[in-house]
C-alpha cells in the first residue's frame, strides 16, 4: 500500500545533486553561505539568488554593470545581478555548476542556488575574467581612446591579485565559511 503525503514533498525534490556527485539536503545550505564543506572532502561555492554581485566585485562596478546591461525581457529580471552572474559562469562551464530552481519551496529562502565545483575562491576568479571579458567586448564597441584605454589598463590587472585583495577587504566572516556536510 502506498504511504500517504503531502502534494509536491517528494522526497528527491528535497535533494541538491552536486557537481562532485554527491547530494546535500536543500535545508544544508542557508542564506548566509559561502561555501560548502562536502562529504567528498572537496570545498564547494554556494551562490544563492539574493547574494549581491558585490560579492565579487566592488558596489560601483555592480552599479555600472546594473546601469549598462540589459537583461533579455524573458529572463524575469529587471536588471543585471548575481542570476546573470552564475548564468555566465554555466554558460562557461556547465559541468561545474549545479543550479536549483527553489522558488516554490519557501521554507529554503531563496529561490536559486548554484554550488560549484570550485571553492568560493576559484568561482570569485571565474566571476572576475567573465566580466572583465564582458567589459572587453563592450569597450571594443567604444572610440579607439576608450578601447585602448581600457587595454592598457586590462594589461596592469592581475584577476588573482585583485580577488586576494577584494576578498580581504571584504573580511568575510566565519559566519559565511564552509559549513560541514555533516553538520545537518
């Protein structure tokens, strides 16, 4: 006989397959993660749909980007953000990237979450060269000053320098680290 439930409870709807091939509970990752501590020993990203661009890079280049970037009408957002972010990053590399859509599940608080393959670090680069990428083509739609201008400087920016420097300025805390796999 079949056990009685709850419409839309499936227990594998409960479930976050990871990139490493492990699964995680959707109530293991909350809002104020960072990372992961997976039971595969790896560190993995977490990314949810409220965290702010400025995690990876100052407020001002988010609000240039917010200002520049128009989204396609039929991605559902009003300006460029984190789901852009992490759009990019599976665009470049969709085998690292796990993406759950949550919306309907309110007792999770968000309504998307990615967790890589990578650490927070190795994703903060990612994010860095896509976006300095993304800058690139739109400047070299720009007068030949501008374009050249912005190469010059591109040649001085070292991405790891930068993310070592943004991320201790952030002075994250331990509160943001990785949470254990098994510390459900």
């Amino acid at each position: 006989m079949t056990e009685p439930r709850v419409p839309g409870t499936d227990e594998d709807d409960d479930w976050v397959d990871l990139p490493c091939g492990e699964r995680a509970h959707m109530k293991d990752f909350d809002l104020g993660m960072r990372e992961y501590a997976c039971s595969c020993g790896d560190t993995h990203a977490v990314v949810m749909d409220m965290h702010p661009p400025s995690r990876f890079f100052p407020e001002s280049i988010a609000d240039v980007l917010r200002e520049t970037v128009e989204p396609a009408e039929s991605d559902n957002f009003d300006e460029f953000g984190t789901p852009h972010l992490m759009g990019a990053v599976m665009e470049q590399l969709p085998e690292e990237v796990t993406a759950v859509e949550a919306a309907n599940d309110g007792s999770v608080g968000y309504a998307m979450l990615w967790v890589t393959e990578m650490d927070g670090r190795e994703l903060h680069e990612v994010v860095v060269e896509l976006m300095v990428e993304l800058m690139d083509h739109a400047v070299s739609h720009a007068d030949d000053a501008a374009a050249e201008q912005f190469e010059a400087q591109m040649a001085e920016f070292d991405v790891s320098e930068f993310v070592d420097a943004y991320r201790g300025a952030r002075e994250w805390d331990d509160e943001s680290g990785p949470r254990d796999a098994d510390a459900r």
